[in-house]
C-alpha cells in the first residue's frame, strides 16, 4: 500500500483553528471526567492523518509531534487498573476509542491496551444495516465513501460514573441516516483490582422504525504493545500456533486470545493483551460469529466486511502492513456480530439487540 508522506508542520494551524471553532457536544447525565491535554507521538500522528485523508476526502489537516492538545474533546475515565478515552469532537469524531492501564496495573502505568498512547483515534465500532446497505461509524467528517455514513453528529456523550463513558446516536432515519436506530455504545472499566478488572465495550441497537430492520456489528481494535504496533495473535484455551499473518476464525473455537508483541522492543514479550471470545464466562461476552486477525491500515478502509490473506505479515517489523512512523507492522483484531446477511441480527419494530466483548492486560 502507499505509505504516508511526511506530516507537514505548516497544515497545524488548520487542527487549531477546527478545535477552536468547534462547539462540545451536547451532554447530560453529569459532568463529564477527567478532559485533559495530550501530546500526540509520531505514530499516532501519521494514523491520524492517514484517517483524515481515508474519511475526510483529503481534507487538508494533519498533525504533528506535540502540536496536538484538544484539550475539551479526548475525555477520560477508569479506575487504578484500566483507562478509557473517547474523542468527543462533533467535526472529527464521537466516540473513536481508545485503553490504557491505569497508575497501579502490574504491567505498569500508561501501556497500551489499543493503539494510540492515549489518544482516541484509530478504534471503533460500526453498525451494519443490511436493509439499506449503509455503514455507521463514529466519525464526525464529511462522508468521502460510498454507503458510509459518519454519525458524530448525532452523538451526545454521558459518563458511567467515574469508570466509562456512553455514547448515544439517534438516527433519524433519513438522508444520510436511512435507518431509524438509536445505537448505544458503552465503554466501562469493570472491577477494582488486579485479578477482576477488565474494559468492556457493549453496543445496543434500538429500531426506532416500523418494519424489521437485519444488521450487523463490527469492533474494530488496533493492536500495540508497547513499541510494537504490529504484536501478533494466538488462540487461547485451546492454544493455537502463535501467528503473524492474517487469519480467520469461526469464533467458538476458542475461549479468548492474546496479543503479544515480538519485535521492536528491547526485550519482547514485554506483557500481553487478552480478549474475550467464547470466554472467559464471567466476563460474560457475546459470541462473535466471526473473528478475524488482519492488517489495520487494510481494514480501515473497508466500513464492515473484510477480506483476508493469509499471506499478509502484520507483526514484522519493516513489512508493507505499516505506516511511516509505526514500527513492527501493523495489526488489528476485528470482531463481527452478524457478519453476514445469513447470520444478521434481526430487530424487529421497537425491539433491540445487545452485544459485549472485554480487553485486558496481563503480564
């Protein structure tokens, strides 16, 4: 694929003068926790100005190293063990996410859970209607693919306590927004402790509308372990082969997997990141029916569905899975629920379906 060009350090002044123009949110429910300034790094930088070009249709916006403080709009919540971010700007995004562990996690204070130090950017979730052929995702740009809408603008953000975050969207169910939905998206830190602390991220569809609707879910996590923003996969419980490569799975065949990184940093494995599929049961996740392994900066540009190689490297450090700026290739996890018209999730009027998957740390 065609790596990013250099970010350029005189297009900042358009980042400030879009965050200096953009109002909050609405918000209810409380006040929103913990909105603080962050400092961009380098490989956040490039995603987030390979996103904007993907999203934005070449929106002339970048970033660069230190120049990012939107400091209203990357909230924060959690406990000792694990940290949630959600961006929460109305013209890039409500609701892209992103984890941390928290001051006290055995693995150490502000590591990676999902790409982005930090900064919510390159996660996040999509709701698929097949009844209309649309993709919603979370973004708040100008809509530059076809059948993809981004619905930042109907977002409004509420706290969950001190611990996570809800983000409602009421689709209207027109122009843009055919479907009549109200989709939920929690992000929680579950927990208190070491040994029952866990991040869960649950979606809720509501149809608001008059005749059954079938759609589908998509997560879309990017992996990073420390450095290494390319860590590679293997099935837990039973234990499959540690992998590098993409890979598919019919999900019930194991109970969770790991992310562990290989490369890049000092001494690899430096900790690993766990996730539910079949379990583990208290947990109490919703099993995907698909699960797949893949390069992110690929299955960033696709709404929903995703086509694997199995020849891909996405956790080889230099491989063409990987951006200017990253390092150890590039990989992702993608969940799907209802991956399928065969296996959709039907809502009929009024009704609602509800979804959960978790991501923890381990050392």
């Amino acid at each position: 694929m065609k790596k990013s060009s250099p970010l350029s350090v005189s297009l900042i002044a358009s980042v400030l003068l879009i965050i200096a123009m953009t109002a909050m949110s609405p918000v209810s429910g409380g006040e929103l926790p913990n909105s603080q300034e962050v400092t961009i790094t380098k490989s956040a930088a490039a995603k987030w100005k390979w996103i904007l070009n993907r999203y934005a249709g070449g929106s002339p916006v970048t970033a660069s190293e230190n120049s990012f403080s939107p400091t209203q709009f990357i909230l924060n919540a959690g406990n000792s063990m694990y940290r949630v971010y959600i961006q929460n700007n109305p013209v890039f995004g409500v609701g892209l996410y992103t984890f941390t562990t928290g001051p006290s996690h055995p693995v150490g204070a502000n590591q990676n859970i999902l790409f982005g130090d930090g900064i919510p950017l390159t996660s996040f979730n999509t709701i698929h209607s097949y009844s209309s052929g649309k993709d919603y995702i979370p973004f708040g740009l100008a809509n530059s693919i076809p059948g993809v809408t981004a619905i930042g603008q109907y977002g409004t953000v509420t706290p969950i306590g001190m611990t996570g975050f809800r983000m409602t969207y009421m689709l209207p169910g027109s122009g843009q927004a055919p479907d009549a939905l109200t989709i939920i998206s929690d992000l929680n830190v579950n927990g208190t402790g070491p040994q029952d602390s866990f991040i869960e991220v649950t979606t809720t569809v509501i149809n608001n509308g008059t005749a059954p609707i079938a759609i589908g879910i998509r997560y879309l996590w990017d992996s990073k372990v420390a450095e290494d923003d390319g860590p590679t996969f293997q099935e837990i419980n039973p234990d499959g082969p540690v992998r590098k490569t993409e890979a598919s799975f019919s999900a019930s065949q194991f109970e969770q997997y790991e992310i562990r990184d290989n490369d890049v940093n000092p001494r690899p494995p430096t900790f690993s990141v766990r996730g539910t599929v079949t379990g583990p049961m208290a947990m109490k996740p919703t099993l995907p029916d698909l699960l797949q392994y893949v390069c992110w900066s690929e299955a960033v540009k696709t709404g929903f569905g995703y086509r694997i190689d199995p020849s891909r490297d996405v956790a080889t450090d230099g491989v063409p899975c990987q951006l200017d700026q990253t390092q150890g290739g590039d990989s992702a996890v993608l969940y799907f629920f209802g991956a399928t018209p065969d296996t959709a999730l039907i809502i009929k009027s009024g009704g609602m379906q509800k979804i959960s998957a978790s991501v923890w740390a381990i050392p």
